[in-house]
C-alpha cells in the first residue's frame, strides 16, 4: 500500500522521461475533463492527496483545495509542496469527517485501484461532494495493462488491490449516483515504452479519446443539473423577445411611416355625439 517508501518510488518515476510524459499528459486530462466546472471560488477535497503531486494541479485549475490523507508522512510531504495554498486533514477515505455537501467537488484520483473498499470510499465522495466527482484510475482494459501482465511487472509504483476500468467502474457509480452524469475520457493508448515527447506514439499517446482504452482513464461525474455554456433556447426566447417588442432593427423604424399611411386610408366619420349637434344646430 501507499506509504513514504513507495510515493518516493513513484516520485522517481515521475523524474524519468516515460513518468513525465505520462504525468504532462494526466495533468491535460484532468484539465479538459473539469474544463466546463466553475472553479473560482469553488472549494474541492482531493480524497488519497499522497505527497500533494495532483493536489498542487488542481489549486492550478483554480480551486479553493483541501487534501486528505490516511498518512501523516504524506500531508507533511503535501504541507511542504502546498504550503499556505491548501488545508489538510489527516483521517480514513471511507469515512471522511466532513457533513453531507461541505464541499462543491472531490477528487479521487489514482486511489481507487489501491484501496480495499472501493464502493465505500467512492460513496463518502458522493455524500461530501454538492456538484461533482473526479476520478482517475490506471486503466485495466488497454495495451498498457495487458503488456505489463505480460512482462509481470507492477503497472506502476505501490500494489494495486484491484483492476480497474470503465465499465466496473461505471458499475458503483451508477449503483451510488444513480442520477449522476458521466463524461469519461483516457490518455496513453500506448505501452510504456512508447511514451515519449516525440513521434507518431507521442501523438498517439497525447490523444484525449472516448474509448476507454488508454492505459490511464478520467471519469467526471456531474451530480448538480447544469444548464449548457449555450442555451439554445434562451437564444430563442431572446430572439422572439427583440420582434414582439419591436426592439428589431428595421422593422422599428418602418413601422411609424406604414402606421400613418393606413390611418391616412380610413374613411373619417362622425361619432354620434357630432351628429345630434349638428342636427340641433340646422332645426335652430
């Protein structure tokens, strides 16, 4: 499991050239998947911090953040990173000491293949979190995974309990969120050793695809109804609002002249009242 050994492992990882492209292209993932989230402003608990790597990306991105984590080597690491940036909490991921909704967002990310309860965990983020949850995972269904299990190697530093992909993970969250929706997107399609700045793996590797088929998998989770960037019918309403009254250029302005000409058209008549003064004048 995770602990100063193996996060001082990974962190040797992330210095090598295949960690450093594989973190870079975590880190666009992440960006394009809370891209349409309001985020100034907007408070985030990211859930398994470790030593603050994705906790200082997300404070990035624009959120108010706060890292939790079951190790106390790994908030005083992420303390270090982070300083004043950032709050944290030291406590157990499947039993979060926060109310229901403190936060606007959680974040999961490459935590959930390395815990034994992931349905617990994953459902104290549904409970803390008001408008939405991030996850990432190391993806079990792509080339990444299967070529590893070949060479029998760990995927990456630390042990993962279980493997992870869409689907299961699609599973727990529609059996916790039923009403929640869901935007998933993955990155490295290709083995580890293709990943590199350069090439036609480099471009391969750096394609942000809905196939849930790259070695690491982004999963966002809207829990809070959200109008779209571009209401089509407020566009409308609008639109209808400018004719009805006569806001709209050009039919403003002709409307006085076409007014006039056709009161000019209508036949001038007496009322009533006209002509009984005019009948007692002629008597008298």
């Amino acid at each position: 499991m995770w602990n100063a050994e193996t996060v001082r492992r990974l962190h040797d990882w992330y210095a090598t050239p295949e960690g450093e492209y594989a973190l870079s292209q975590e880190n666009s993932l992440f960006q394009r998947l809370v891209s349409q989230w309001p985020r100034r402003g907007k408070t985030l608990l990211d859930v398994g911090c470790g030593a603050g790597v994705f906790l200082e990306m997300l404070w990035h991105y624009g959120f108010d953040v706060t890292g939790f984590d079951t190790s106390p080597e790994l908030i005083e690491a992420a303390r270090e990173r982070m300083g004043n940036r950032a709050d944290f909490q030291l406590g157990k991921s499947d039993y979060l000491p926060f109310d229901d909704k403190e936060f606007d967002y959680v974040s999961l990310l490459s935590l959930l293949e390395y815990v034994e309860n992931p349905e617990d965990v994953l459902a104290e983020a549904f409970r803390v979190a008001s408008r939405g949850v991030i996850i990432g995972t190391m993806n079990s269904f792509s080339l990444y995974h299967a070529t590893s299990l070949l060479r029998r190697t760990p995927p990456q530093p630390g042990h993962h309990v279980r493997r992870m992909n869409f689907w299961s993970l699609s599973r727990l969250i529609r059996r916790l969120c039923p009403s929640g929706r869901i935007a998933a997107r993955s990155v490295l399609l290709g083995p580890s050793s293709t990943w590199r700045k350069k090439g036609f793996w480099g471009r391969a590797n750096a394609v942000q695809t809905a196939l849930p088929i790259g070695a690491y998998l982004g999963v966002c989770v809207d829990t809070q109804a959200r109008l779209p960037l571009t209401p089509l019918l407020l566009r409308a309403k609008a639109k209808a609002y400018k004719v009805c009254s006569g806001l709209q250029p050009g039919r403003c302005r002709a409307a006085p002249a076409s007014l006039s000409a056709a009161h000019k058209k209508i036949p001038q008549t007496d009322s009533l009242g006209d002509k009984i003064l005019k009948s007692e004048k002629t008597t008298s």
